[in-house]
C-alpha cells in the first residue's frame, strides 16, 4: 500500500502534462469528454497492470482522428483523465460511461492510500452497481485539488468511450427525463400491443397477432440496447447481455417479415416477391441458428440486417405502386424506420454529432413506425369495409334483377318442360326397346365366350400332352420344351409332384410324416425334428450355379441321348458356359451310369428316375433307419 502511494505521489505531479485535464466548479454542471478528447492507451496484450501503465506516461496520447469504427474489440483502453475540483464547490460530481454494452470497467479511483480499484459491466450481475441505473457511475472524491482517474475499459463488440462528467443535480434531472421518455416509450409499445389485441378480438385477422409479436419484438431489441431489459428484466443474469440484441434482433426482422406477408397480401399481389420473403424467412432463420450454436460472437453484427428491411420497404412500394392503398401508410411507416437507421449509422461513424436526438433517433423512428404501422391497419379495416358496402350495394341491386329473370326463365322453363317431357317418353320406350335386343346379344355372347373358353382350354391340354409326349419320344428342341418348363416356377412345381405329391414327406432324419412350410419357397420342413429340406435337395439339380429350366433342358438332352448337339451349340444356345455344360451333363450322365448299373442295362433311365438321386427303395430305408447326418450336407 506505500508502494501505491508513492506511485501516485509520483503520478500526480506530472498529471497536467500527460493526462486529459478537467477544472470544474460549482458554475459548471456537466462536461463530456468525446473520444478523439481523451489520452488513452492501447493494450492489444490486455496483460498490463496498473503499475505497467502508470510508469508509460509518454504513450498515453490524444487521437484528434478517432471514430466509432476505429474501435478494436477484445482490446483493452486505458484512459488517463485528471479532474481538478475548485475550493468552495458545494456540488457532488461523478463520472458517467454512456455505453451500457461494455464488458467491462475497471476504474482506478485515487485516495489517501493510493489508488482503489472499482469493477463496472454489463458482464456483472446488475446489484453489483453503485447507482441503480443503467448507464456506470462512479462517484468522485469531494475535496477540493487535483486527481489523476485511471480507467480500462474492455469489450468483445463495439464500445462507446464518451465519458460524462456531471453534478449529481444535473446527473438526476437528466435520469429522471430519460427514464420518463422510456416509460413513454415502452408505455406506447404496451398501448398499441393492447389495442391490437382488442381490435384481433373484434375482427379475428391473425395479422394482428403477428403485428403485436413484431412490436413486442420491437421493444425487447430496444431494451437490450439501451440497457433497460438488463436493469429489470435480466439483473442476475449478465451472460444473457451478450446474445439479447442479436436473438431480439433475430425475432425482429422475422417478425416483420411474416407480418409484411400478410398485411400486403404478397401471396396475390406479388407474387415473386412474397417467395422472396419467404426465402429471406429461411435464410435468416438458417443464420441465426448457425451463429447461436456454433459462431455466438457473429451475433453482434447487425449491418447485414438492412438487407431484408430494404426487401420490406421495396416489397411495399411495389406493392403500394400496383394500386393495393393500405400500402400507402405502410411505405411512410418503413420511410420513417429507415430514417431512423440512416440517423444513427450517421451518429455512429461521427458524421452527425452527438446529441440526445440523433442518440436516439432510432427509438424516435420506432415510435412513429408503430403509429403508422396502426394506422396503417385502420386504414385496411376502413378501406375493406367500404368495399364491402360497395359489393353488398352491388348484391342487393343484382338480387332485384335475378328474381326478375327469375320470373321470367320460370315460365320460360315450364313451357319447354312440358314439350321435352313427350320427347323423353318416346326416347325412353326406344331406349327400352334397345335394351331388351342389347341383353339378348350379351346373353348370346356369353355363350360364345364360354364354348370359345372351353375350346381354347382342350386346346393347351392338347398341346400340353402332345409335348409331353414328345418329352418322352425325346425328340423336342429347346423352343418347345421351354413351353413345359419357360422358367424356375414350373421347373419347381414338377419337382414338387414327383418328390412329395405321389409318396408324400417323409422327414429324411426322424421319419415324421407332418410337415410345414419351410424357409424358402416350395421347401417343407418337418414338425418333430425342425429338418428343413429344398425343393431340389437329393435330385440331381441340387447346388447348381446357373438356371434351373436350363438344367432341366441338359438332363432332358442327356437322358435322351442327342448327340448331334455339341457343347459348343448347347451352350450358345442356352447362354452358357462350355465347362458349366460340361460339368451338368457329366453330372446327369453319372446318374444314369448309376441307375444302368443297379437295375437291368436292357431297360434305360426314366426321366423321374435321372431327377430323384434317391429312389423310393432307400427313400423307405431311410424311414425305417433315420440317418444321424443330414444328407443333403454331404
């Protein structure tokens, strides 16, 4: 602590040299102090103590060329600001940091015993201030000479550094009236969200609603810009500062979107452009998502936003131009919120100067956006009910002529009626007569249908066993035998027939003779055991790689015993490989070699017989001794 008090003992007497000097008394009640005014250093480390930035006294500099857009965030400013109170002053003085947005404060307060540090921000809870307001305060030391204030200041966005020297009667007078205009301000926001409320109550139009959603939406961005959510609203909450405008801002201009739909009817009066709101809801909606989940610092730029109240104001006049006159209202309503936001970016880039009009032109524009925006809907309900006298004067004298043609097409009617009733009665004895010859010819028809359908049916019998036949004369090409077996269908249906139809299941493991469907198609499977057998197991098509209606074709050939057909010609024509070929009928004529050598080679194999690998002789053996492995898996 002696430490401090040398340095400021050190620090004071060269006060006048280096640092921004400030003489008040009693004649003086306020005094603020712009950017380019004040000597102040940049830290772009933030790692200087106050110490360090004390012993650089020949770095702190005024920036006569100072702008709002020269501002670095997540820098830290130390300003320097010596404040000499004249002896006899009956007045308390403080310090006011106009910007209620920045982060942080840290005010370096001079005493008897060096300097006491004081911590302001909006990333502090509210109580934690000493004045209950929403701007930061700090109050001054009231004995008369000079002191030398250190401040640092440190946000992540945009931070106003204009510093206020006021009397506390000056301080209160201008507090008092700015939180009078704000009660006006958020007292008409309450009045016309009532109003409108009632007039949906009345009228039932949901553009009402949308419109009460915009203006509330309207009065959330304000508080969170001039910090008046934050001193009611969110005091223990100052995390909430730093997404507040940019999630009210968000509702805003969706909100304003949506209600511009609907007031102007853009779906009928422009088309192209109420695609275009839409698109601008989509989009909007896409970033704020974005930038809320995963860039939160993006939030806090709001530029990019004129794109779609630029887009609102167009789609008005457009609107307005192709003759829809509750527009009219509308488009002065955006002129005046455009206005406003021209003002301030004015303000902003220090083009106007600064005063509490231009300060807050934005809250003025607001205003009187809200009282045109309702006068803009009166105007609506007043135009729509004038058209809707105009249209039932027009009802009302059409209805007069209507009963009179009415009358008159009654008689009219009567007249012909009565002509066009004979006329039907003789179309209805004709059309009776033409019924009764139609009914005979269908029932003639029907007739012949059904001896045509008996005929065509002894027909493909007739075909069908001369086929067969000459399945077994052996003497059928590929064509006519695919018109027994055209595909893996009917090739699986004749096997059904000559393994189960004739003999019926028998369960090759357990001899059971119940069975049901099995896992694949034509398979059964038995009840006892759970055996599952194929449709081509034990025959000679059982594990084949390629189309069984082409096997059956090579074993009909083998078992037939044509020789003029070659390999070659055999699998040009069946789409197949040589070896596949090959292989199959060696396969069909070992089969036959087996069944010449168990029974008399006088007698050659059947066709059934070269099929079923097991004949019925082994297939009864093996009822009466259950193999223990599964044959099929051999």
């Amino acid at each position: 602590m002696r430490g401090y008090f040398i340095l400021f003992a050190l620090v004071l007497s060269g006060c006048s040299t280096f640092a921004q000097q400030a003489i008040i008394d009693d004649a003086t009640d306020e005094i603020v102090f712009m950017p380019y005014e004040l000597n102040y250093l940049v830290d772009s480390t933030n790692q200087l103590s106050m110490e360090e930035v004390a012993r650089r006294v020949n770095d702190f500099t005024s920036h006569t060329a100072y702008q709002n857009k020269d501002f670095r965030t997540n820098t830290s400013y130390w300003i320097r600001m010596s404040i000499t109170l004249e002896p006899g002053s009956e007045n308390a003085w403080l310090l006011e940091f106009y910007d209620q947005t920045i982060d942080q404060i840290d005010v370096y307060v001079p005493g008897t015993d060096g300097y006491k540090k004081i911590t302001l921000g909006d990333s502090q809870p509210f109580g934690k201030r000493l004045f209950r307001h929403k701007n930061f305060e700090v109050p001054l030391e009231e004995s008369p000479g000079a002191r030398l204030y250190y401040f640092r200041v440190q946000s992540h966005e945009f931070a106003d550094l204009r510093i206020a020297l006021r009397s506390a009667n000056r301080f209160i007078y201008y507090a008092l009236n700015e939180y009078f205009l704000f009660g006006t301000f958020y007292g008409m926001v309450i009045i016309i969200s009532l109003y409108n409320f009632l007039i949906f109550l009345a009228i039932r139009e949901i553009k009402n609603i949308y419109y009460i959603f915009y203006i509330l939406s309207v009065a959330a961005y304000a508080m969170s810009l001039d910090g008046i959510g934050f001193q009611y609203l969110w005091p223990n909450h100052p995390e909430w500062n730093d997404y507040a405008a940019g999630i009210t801002l968000y509702s805003l201009i969706v909100w304003a979107l949506i209600f511009t739909r609907r007031f102007l009817n853009t779906k009928a009066t422009a088309s192209s452009l109420d695609k275009a709101l839409q698109a601008m809801i989509v989009a909007r909606s896409i970033q704020f998502v974005i930038e809320l989940f995963f860039f939160p610092n993006l939030l806090i730029y709001r530029n990019h936003d004129i794109i779609p109240l630029s887009l609102i104001f167009y789609t008005a006049i457009q609107v307005w131009r192709n003759g829809y006159k509750p527009a009219r209202f509308f488009v002065i309503a955006y002129g005046i919120l455009f206005t406003g936001f021209f003002l301030r970016t004015l303000v902003h880039f220090n083009v106007l100067p600064f005063t509490t009009i231009s300060h807050y032109s934005l809250h003025f524009s607001f205003v009187l956006e809200m009282l045109f925006l309702t006068m803009a809907l009166g105007d609506r309900v007043r135009i729509l009910k004038g058209n809707r006298d105009r249209a039932m004067r027009r009802i009302i004298y059409q209805h007069e002529v209507n009963m009179k043609l009415k009358d008159q097409v009654n008689r009219e009617l009567e007249q012909k009626v009565g002509e066009r009733t004979q006329e039907l009665d003789q179309k209805n004895h004709q059309l009776q007569d033409s019924n009764a010859s139609l009914v005979r010819q269908s029932r003639e028809i029907s007739q012949i249908n059904s001896m045509l359908d008996l005929d065509n049916w002894k027909l493909k019998n007739r075909i069908k066993q001369v086929l067969e036949e000459r399945l077994h004369e052996t003497t059928m090409n590929y064509q006519e035998f695919r018109t027994l077996y055209p595909d893996n269908l009917a090739c699986h249906r004749f096997l059904e027939d000559l393994k189960w139809r004739a003999s019926g299941f028998h369960c090759r493991k357990c001899g059971n003779l119940r069975h049901f469907a099995g896992a694949q198609k034509f398979s059964r499977r038995c009840t006892r055991c759970g055996y599952n057998e194929s449709i081509t197991a034990f025959t000679i098509f059982h594990s084949i790689k390629f189309p069984i209606e082409k096997a059956f074709f090579i074993a009909y050939l083998t078992v037939a015993g044509r020789r003029e057909l070659t390999l070659e010609k055999i699998g040009e024509q069946l789409e197949l490989g040589i070896n596949t070929v090959w292989a199959f009928r060696t396969k069909v004529q070992n089969r036959i070699l087996e069944l010449t050598e168990k029974g008399s080679s006088l007698t050659p194999a059947t066709w059934e017989e070269v099929i079923l690998v097991q004949d019925m002789q082994l297939l009864a053996k093996s009822h009466r001794h259950p193999p223990e492995k599964d044959i099929s898996q051999r």
